[in-house]
C-alpha cells in the first residue's frame, strides 16, 4: 500500500482518538494486554469487601469497574478529577445514589479521617499519607499500578529518546512510600506482560490517547516510523511491546 494511502488510515484513527470513561472498546479484536496478570485485581478486591464496608475507589474513571461490584450504594464513595469523566460519573454514580466527588489532587481528598474501610485505586493517582489519614485501623488500600517502564520499547519505535515520565512508579520505591507513610505491606508484586497490536491504525488511536507516554506524537512528526512498524507487522504479523504493572495491597494497623 503506498504511503499516502497509510497516512489517509491512519490520520483517520489520530482524528477520532478519545475514550468516554475508560472505554477502549474501540480496539476489540485489534489488540491485547492484560491478559496475563500474574494477579487478578477484581478478586483481590472482593476477597476484602464485606457488605458493611465502607468503600471509596478513588480515581475511579468512569466508574464502570466499580459499579460492577455492585457494592451497596450507600456504602460507596468514588472521586475522579478528569473533566469529561467528572461530568460522566455525575451523570451515572451520583444518580444511583453513591457518593460523588471531584477531586484531582490525591493528597487533599475531600472526605473527613477515618472514613473508610476499603480504598481502592487502579491506575490511578495516590498519596501515601492521604491515605493512611482516611482508612480506619484496620482498613486496607489495594492499588494496581502502571509502571514507569511501561510501553517504553513501543515509544522507542515512534519517539526514540523521549525520556520516561514517571520513572519513580515501581514496587520497591512506592512500596517504601507506604512503609515511611505508616502502613504494613500485605502484598507486593511486579510483572512485565505484553501488549500486542494487530494493526498500526490501533496503536496510533492509542498513542493518541495515551498521550502522557507518547508526548508530542502524531502521524505527521512519526510517519517513518510507523511505516517501519507496518513492515514490522508484516513481517511478524503483529507489534509487541511490554507493559509494566504492580501491585500494593497495604494495611493501616
């Protein structure tokens, strides 16, 4: 196919690149990760949520993952920060009846001391001590994390040299943060999956969206390296890269 027809493909997956909450349906069929997680955070969760727990999921994106847990309403708080999600989790939490916050600051989170039972978080933001201040003794944080080596071998196909963004986000430093903080370690695990692309025109709606990991990319800047990541996928039949995870499950005593 000549370059002009790729750069047609794929400025059309660069124009329509935005998710709705955390809704990456768009991608089904066309890539994969996670799919091999050494732990699985849904039943980690459920193995410390009681009925009677009072529950907060903080940064929780749309909420679709905690509604899933169909956890007693009003037992449930969630906060979210980013603006389009903010509105989306008024419009779907709030009505439910679970309480809502805005809040992009994860060191002043709006809800008195010891107000819950259960925090949870994936792969959002955290403070440490923030969170010490709001569980009750006894109350339990579980956090799946996205590394700071995460997609960094794909970046280096499209953006070779951009420096890491959050080169701090790994167990043993963050794991630290939560000892200094007060907290006692019940569980701490690292893993390093792939991720896989089907075509090119997928990886550039995820770039786009993904922005924080691929800073200043667009079809334009990086067209000859998409074109040999298209020689890449027609070699091997797919792209690979390597995501980066961890896992904290922390306890106040």
């Amino acid at each position: 196919m000549k370059k002009e027809k790729w750069k047609s493909i794929w400025k059309q997956e660069e124009e329509i690149a935005h998710v709705h909450g955390w809704d990456f349906s768009h991608l089904e069929g066309r890539y994969d990760e996670e799919k091999d997680l050494p732990w699985d955070y849904r039943e980690i969760v459920n193995q410390y949520l009681m009925e009677n727990t009072e529950l907060l999921d903080y940064d929780t994106g749309g909420g679709e993952f905690l509604l899933s847990l169909g956890h007693p309403v009003e037992k449930t708080s969630a906060t979210e920060g980013y603006p389009p999600n903010v509105e989306l989790c008024r419009e779907t939490l709030e009505a439910k009846g679970i309480r809502f916050r805005e809040c992009s600051d994860p060191a002043k989170i709006p809800y008195p001391d010891e107000s819950f039972d259960l925090i949870i978080n994936r792969h959002g933001d955290f403070d440490a001590p923030e969170l010490y201040r709001l569980l009750r003794h006894g109350g339990i944080f579980v956090t799946e994390q996205v590394g700071g080596e995460n997609d960094r071998d794909l970046v280096e196909l499209v953006l070779p040299g951009t420096p890491k963004p959050y080169p701090h986000l790994n167990l043993k430093e963050q794991r630290g943060e939560f000892e200094k903080a007060g907290f006692q370690i019940l569980r701490g695990e690292e893993a390093y999956r792939p991720i896989v692309f089907y075509d090119v025109g997928a990886f550039v709606w995820f770039a786009h969206v993904i922005e924080w990991e691929f800073p200043g990319f667009s079809v334009h800047r990086c067209m000859d390296n998409l074109l040999h990541m298209q020689e890449i996928l027609e070699q091997d039949g797919k792209i690979e890269g390597t995501i980066h995870r961890y896992l904290i499950v922390a306890r106040k005593p």
